[in-house]
C-alpha cells in the first residue's frame, strides 16, 4: 500500500507519519516507490544525499540495509547494521537489520539471543512488523544446523503472528515432511495451565502467556522462580527444560528434564519422552568414527585396471564422468565398492553370513600430464587394513606405494551402524521379503548386540548392558531405546526396540486402551495422549468416524504407523456398516491440531483411508494392487459425493507405470475436461505432467520423443503461482520490510 500521511512512520517510532517525520513524506513515498521498484542504486544515492540533512534517521538507515542485501553487498551491510544498532540498541528496526546480520555471518546464538530481546520489547501477542523476516530466517539457519526445538517453535510464533505469511507456512511444511526428525521434537509443548491446586496457578499462567508469544527469557525467569514449588508440580521442569531448548542452553534444558523425569509424581511414560528429548539434542555430537583418504600410485593403469575389473569382490559402479572433475582436477575413470566376502551364490537366501558388507570405496584416475594413475580410497578407518591389505593382495606388483593418508571426516558411530551397507548383487533376484529379513535380522541381533556393549555418553560411559539392572535405569534406558528406534528405519524400529528392551529387561510399551462407546469420549481420550504414543493404542473397537478423525490428524504429522493402524481399521469394518454409523460430532471434542474440525462421515473417513492404503501399495506393493484399491475408493468417493479428480491422476500415474499409453491418455483428457473449474485438481495435473517430464513449469508441452505427451493440451487454467511457490522473489518482499506492516 502506498504511504500517505496516516501510515505508520517508517522510522519506526510508532506514530503516524504526520505527528512524526511529516516534513520527509514526499521523500518516503518516493523511495518506497524506488525500493519496490528495485531501483536500488538510485534509492541509494537519495537516501545519502538526504542523510546530510537528517542525519540517524532509522527510516533511511533500514532502507540503506536493506538495499545492501538486496544487491549482496553483506560486508558493507554487516557493518551497517552493527552500527545502527550500537547506537540504538532499543530500536526494533536496528534489532532487526542486527539479528539479519548475525544470522548471515552465522553467529545463530547471539541473533537469537537479541531476537527475543527485541520481541520483548513488545506487549505479549504483538509484534512489530520489522522482525518478522529477522525471526524466520534465524529458523531457517537453526532448521539447517540441527536445532529443531527451536527451528518449530520460531515457525510456529512467526505463523501466530502473522498467519498468512507464506514463509513460515513453507518452513513448517518442510519440517513436517521431514522423516528423520522425531515427532517429539517437533511437537513437544509446554502445559498451557497449571492444576487448580496449584498455589502459584495465575504466576504460571502468565509464564505459559510468555512462552507462547516469544517472550522465552521473560517466561524463563518466571519458571525459575516458581521452582522452589516443583515438588508439587514437576511439569514446571519440563516447561522450563523446553524453553532452554529454544534458547539454545541444551545443558539446562537436560538437567531440568531429567528433575523432572525423576519425580515420582510423573508417569513412566512422561519421563521417558523427557529424557528422550534431552537426548536427540545431543543424538550427533557423540562417538566419532574416522573416515580416511588413502592415496596410493598406479604403476601400470591398464593391467591394474584389467585386473580390478575382473575381481569379483570389486564392483565397478556406474556414474557419469562428465559430472565430476573440471581442468583443475580431472574426474576418475571408475569408482569401485570393495565388499568384505564373496557374493553368494544366486537363489540362496541372503543371511547375515553370507551377504556381504561394504569395506570401502575407491576412484580410479588414469595417467594425468603431470601426475601418475593413482586410486583414491575412502574407508574407515577400523576397515583400513584389511581393505588395504585385500588391494595387495588382488593386485600385487601393480599397487604402487602410499602417496598420502588423511582425516576426510567424522562420523558417529551410531550413524554409520543404523545403516549396515549390505552389497546385494541384483537385488530384483531376490524377493523383497527376503532382503527385509536380512536387515531385520541384522537390527534385531548383530546390532543389538553391539549396541547393547557400546558405552553411551548418556549412561555415564557404561555400556547399557552395564547400566541395566537397578530400577532406576530404567526409565533412561527406555528413552535410550526410543532414541535409537527414531533414528532406525522405521520398517525396523519397532522390532528392534522391543529386542533391545528384552535384553534390558525393561518394560515394553503398554498397549493403550482408549474407552469403549460414543466417539467424543474416545476423541477426548486420544487427545490427552501425544500423538507419538497414538501407534500404541489399540483400535480395534474404535468407530469408522472416530478412526477417521484419528487418522485425520496422523496424517498432518506424518505418523506412518498409525496412519497405516488407523486406516487398516476403517477398512476392516464393511462399508454397510460403517455408513449406518452416525457421523462423529468434533465440535464437541476438538481434536489435537486438525485444522478442519468440522464433522467427518464414515464415508468420508473411508475415503481418507483409502489413500492411506494406495500409497502404501504404490510403493510396496505394485501398481496392480493400487489400481484395485483406486477402483475401490471411487467407489466410495461418488457415494460420498468426492471428486475423484485427485484418484483418476493416481489412477494416470499407475496406468502410465504399466505402460497402458492409452489408459493414461484417456484419464488425463478426462481430469481436464470434467474438473476443468477445480484450481486444485488443474494444478494436480500440472504438477502431475511436470513431475512426468511431459510439460515445462510455465505450461507449455516438452518435446520428448516417444512421450505419451499428446493428450489433449492441459488447461493453463490452474494460477502458475500455485507450483511456483519461488516465484516471489525477495525483492518485492523487501520493500514490505521497509515499509511498517
Ligand atoms: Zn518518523
């Protein structure tokens, strides 16, 4: 919008610019005019000209920053930004462009740090406009370095401030989708109340106010006054332990979360969830194992070759020269796996003994002008020697000598043995079942057992096996066990953790049993549990709406296994029966988090399960049975009154994958022509068609040879905007951050 004299002042002083900087109007609006219209260099030299005369004035200072990381002139920008807010260490804008220059010189601790002073600076709730870009890229970087606790809590305070910016939407999306993070650390929270015996119940609540709305330090001090009273209510450990997380003091934030888990007044599984947080923080930073870098000489290339090519425990791996190396540093000619024992024989069932494991890998790099032929080795360092000494062995006279040994990098032991390496020579030989079986076989002995006698950091250097036995071990040792299963292959985890509890002789997870009867009583239940522990409830009594609106929210967090309970359930009541049921009312019990709340029919929910079920079949079970499926939810979408444009394209999808051109072609003519008026089904499409190669992001067809390309053109109906999500390019977002919101 276009500034007048009624608009905030861009100095940031709060006032409107009539009872504040009114003699500069015309100046503001021109630049504003200049920054949106990036014309930068222009801006610039007003703003230096007007800066004689009106020397310090924030508004022209911001505008200046922000030009200078528009145009990547950071060093200049960095300065500029230390030097605003140096001298005006109060002034939200100064804040802003400093803990903008922090973050870009990756000082995260300390942008954060400012970040909430100046969010305090604020009324709890509020927000000035100007720190908003500030707080989402400080979540971007945490995001990035490993900091998930507060990469969330940053996006969700941005989306509660602002619930329509696209950026925070976007980083919370991409956290979501994020498998390899824990649920737990995404949706770990604080209690929003105290219990009404509480003595201090108002003093808390206003501690829960801070920490809602980014007042972390304020809410912090709060807490920690109040602990003299958490013997009566140890959850103000765990309130406290999470909003060190988000300030970054993981040393604190552990030792109160293991206060709080060594109460007697908590349940075992509240304080296994608060030692397993405590853990994740710190799941990358133990045990380095060495990776090496052996340099050693090729006397004779071609022999050498010869013979590395016919070396049955060498595997020459396919890969594109073109894509590495350059004039500097010329690619290699091939790239070899060393497995550790011969492949067994085809048709034999793979075992733990006879499939074999990757020892190391090798690049391969002929004569160069001014440098020998040498291989270059990449190995742990305990496979070393023998890797080492199997190349003299296979290639004798033809290894030259040892060029240079080197530290590539570190990795944890943990990491390297959650992901075991087999080498399986045509895996399409042997059946899927078989090569699950291995690796099940592999979690649940040989790692277990190694993991059992590998010392842990977080049992004092004991070994689990060591640790176990005394009663208070074993919530540690539960939450151990969960830390790992969040990390294993989820195929794999549970079963894993339940061999590894065994040994332990800890408690496995007791099954939940949520109430029998009417669907609010059971939604009710399931929502004073978290969600994470939701695969462990029993659903086999629950209602095919009940199960919906379960399922309904799993599947935002991405919880697979009971995404997969929830839906098997709905599924396993016949379809007569589930639709004379009435429909779920979630008005009166508001499930956790579902953004739609409003009544959910059985047939609805069948329908929701069913793509639960197509996705699972496509991508373990073949399109066959996920056609099948897909005819079946139809089905059950036309009764429902769905449209079935969303089931018709993964109907295309599963067509196309069975070669059946013409099938394809006919669904795709049909979504175009029958949902022409949907945006949402067109921009499926397009996405569909871009996704196959057949059509270029601006919509127009690809010519690829043999592509079953001609169907009939896809409407361009569909808003670009809808799969260009880049398209707004920080530099008409900048100008928004100059101007106050
Ligand atoms: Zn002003």
């Amino acid at each position: 919008m276009p500034l007048d004299s009624h608009s905030p002042c861009p100095c940031g002083s709060g006032k409107e610019i009539r009872f504040c900087c009114s003699d500069m109007l015309k100046d503001y609006q021109q630049l504003e005019t200049m920054l949106s219209g990036g014309q930068f260099a222009a801006a610039l030299s007003m703003i230096e000209k007007l800066e004689k005369d009106h020397p310090n004035n924030a508004a022209l200072i911001s505008a200046k920053c922000l030009i200078l990381r528009e145009t990547g002139r950071f060093d200049e920008f960095i300065a500029q930004a230390e030097s605003f807010y140096r001298g005006n260490p109060d002034k939200l804008k100064a804040i802003a462009e400093y803990v903008i220059a922090r973050t870009i010189g990756g000082q995260t601790d300390e942008a954060l740090s400012v970040l909430v002073d100046g969010i305090e600076k604020n009324e709890p709730g509020k927000i000035d406009g100007s720190l908003l870009f500030p707080l989402i890229m400080i979540a971007q970087q945490l995001l990035e370095q490993g900091n998930i606790y507060t990469a969330v809590a940053l996006a969700k305070l941005s989306q509660s401030f602002n619930p329509k910016g696209r950026e925070s939407a976007a980083l919370l999306a991409q956290i979501y989708r994020r498998k390899d993070i824990p649920l737990i650390e995404k949706e770990l929270t604080f209690d929003p109340a105290a219990p009404d015996d509480f003595p201090f119940r108002d003093k808390y609540q206003d501690a829960a106010v801070r920490l809602a709305t980014g007042h972390w330090k304020e809410g912090r001090a709060i807490l920690e006054e109040l602990l003299s009273c958490a013997g009566q209510w140890p959850n103000l450990y765990r309130s406290l332990g999470l909003v060190n997380f988000w300030l970054g003091d993981t040393d604190a934030a552990a030792e109160a979360m293991r206060k709080f888990a060594s109460s007697a007044k908590v349940s075992f599984d509240d304080a296994v969830d608060a030692l397993t947080a405590a853990m994740l923080t710190r799941r990358q930073l133990s045990d380095d194992l060495d990776v090496m870098q052996v340099i050693r000489t090729i006397p004779n290339p071609d022999k050498a070759l010869e013979i590395l090519l016919s070396t049955p425990r060498l595997v020459s791996m396919p890969f594109d020269a073109r894509m590495y190396g350059d004039a500097e540093r010329p690619a290699p000619s091939h790239a070899f796996r060393v497995v550790d024992r011969p492949f067994p024989p085809q048709g034999e069932a793979l075992t733990l003994e006879n499939t074999p494991l990757l020892l190391g890998t090798f690049l391969f790099f002929g004569k160069q002008t001014d440098r020998d032929a040498r291989i270059e080795i990449q190995v742990f360092e305990q496979n070393r020697e023998t890797l080492l000494a199997f190349l003299s062995e296979a290639l004798g006279a033809e290894l030259g000598p040892e060029v240079e040994t080197n530290l590539l990098t570190k990795l944890p032991w943990l990491f390297k043995k959650l992901d075991p390496e087999f080498q399986i020579k045509d895996s399409a030989a042997f059946p899927a079942e078989s090569v699950k079986k291995l690796y099940r076989d592999y979690f649940e002995t040989a790692f277990a057992e190694e993991w059992l006698n590998h010392p842990s950091d977080f049992l004092d250097g004991k070994t689990p096996l060591a640790y176990a036995g005394q009663p208070e071990s074993a919530p540690v040792l539960s939450a151990l066990v969960q830390t790992v299963a969040f990390q294993t292959d989820p195929q794999f985890s549970e079963g894993l953790a339940r061999a590894l509890r065994e040994k332990l002789g800890i408690p496995q997870p007791e099954t939940l049993t949520p109430p029998e009867g009417d669907d609010s009583a059971v939604l009710a239940f399931f929502q004073r549990i978290p969600i994470w522990r939701w695969c462990r409830a029993d659903v086999s009594t629950l209602s095919v709406t009940a199960a919906g609106q379960l399922l309904r929210v799993v599947s935002i967090f991405g919880e697979d296994e009971a995404m997969t309970r929830l839906s098997d359930r709905i599924l396993s009541v016949p379809a007569d029966e589930a639709d004379s049921a009435k429909t779920a009312s979630a008005s009166e019990s508001e499930t956790a988090s579902a953004p739609d709340r409003r009544p959910l029919s059985a047939a609805e929910a069948r329908y929701m399960a069913y793509e639960v079920r197509i996705a699972k079949a496509e991508t373990a079970e073949g399109p066959a049975k996920a056609l099948e499926l897909i005819a079946e939810a139809k089905r059950v979408a036309r009764e429902a009154g769905i449209s079935d444009a969303s089931l018709s394209l993964r109907e295309a999808a599963m067509q196309l994958a069975l070669g059946r051109i013409d099938e394809f072609r006919r669904l795709v003519s049909y979504v175009a022509r029958e949902h022409r008026g949907d945006p949402e089904a067109m921009a499926e499409l397009q996405m569909m068609m871009i996704n196959l190669g057949l059509i270029n992001p601006d919509g127009t067809p690809r010519t690829v040879s043999n592509a079953p390309a001609a169907a009939e053109p896809v409407s361009p109906a569909a808003e670009p905007k809808l799969w260009t999500p880049d398209s707004d390019a920080p530099s008409s977002g900048g100008s928004k951050l100059w101007t106050p919101d």
